[in-house]
C-alpha cells in the first residue's frame, strides 16, 4: 500500500523518462525491509501551471511517498534517503542546470483510517 506521487512541472528534460524514473523510486523503496514491491502504487502528475520564488530555480519535482504508521524512525530516515538519493540521481541533468527544486516528503498513513 505504500504510495510513491511524483510531481514535476512541465519544462524538465527529464520527464521524458518519467516510466524509468517511477520504476528507480520502486525499486528502491521495494529494498527496504517491511516493503512489499507488489503493494506499492507508484504514479505522476504533470504541472503544467506553477509559479516559483524569486530567485529559485524554475522548475521542481517533489516527491511524497505515504506508508502505513509503525516503523521505526530511523527504518523511515534510511527510505527517505535512498529515495532522495534517487532523485538526485534521476534530475542530476536539471540540477546541474539550477533548473529544478528536488524534494521528498515520506509520511504516515494512520492504519484506522486507511482503507483498501
């Protein structure tokens, strides 16, 4: 059930591997204990219309990755460094541009309320 929701805006010469890069964020998160690769839904959203601060880079992608509650917090630091490690990885060509922003947010879904 864990969720990988990749955001990116529409100028980033790398959201024309965007299959790949969904699969590498899998992949990784797959590695880690407590992590089920069938159970991981993994999908995009292109932003088209967005407006960034002065002096930022003009672009971002940000990731928000959703696991059920209950792992340790060091077992969630390790994912979200792998992850982060991937992003960087995946944008280094707009990164190296100062073309893009690259975030990452892992969070919690609370058990009572998730539902399948």
């Amino acid at each position: 059930m864990p969720h990988i929701h990749l955001e990116t805006t529409s100028d980033l010469e790398e959201n024309a591997k965007l299959p790949d890069i969904l699969e590498a964020l899998t992949v990784a998160l797959a590695g880690h204990e407590t992590i089920a690769s069938k159970a991981i839904k993994s999908y995009h959203t292109l932003r088209s219309v967005w407006v960034m601060g002065e002096g930022a880079p003009a672009g971002f992608a940000h990731c928000e990755v959703a696991i059920l509650e209950g792992r340790p917090k060091e077992l969630r630091h390790k994912m979200a460094t792998t992850l982060m490690d991937v992003m960087r990885e995946q944008f280094a060509e707009s990164l190296a541009n100062n073309a893009v922003s690259v975030t990452l947010e892992l969070r919690e879904m609370d058990k009572d309320t998730y539902q399948k």
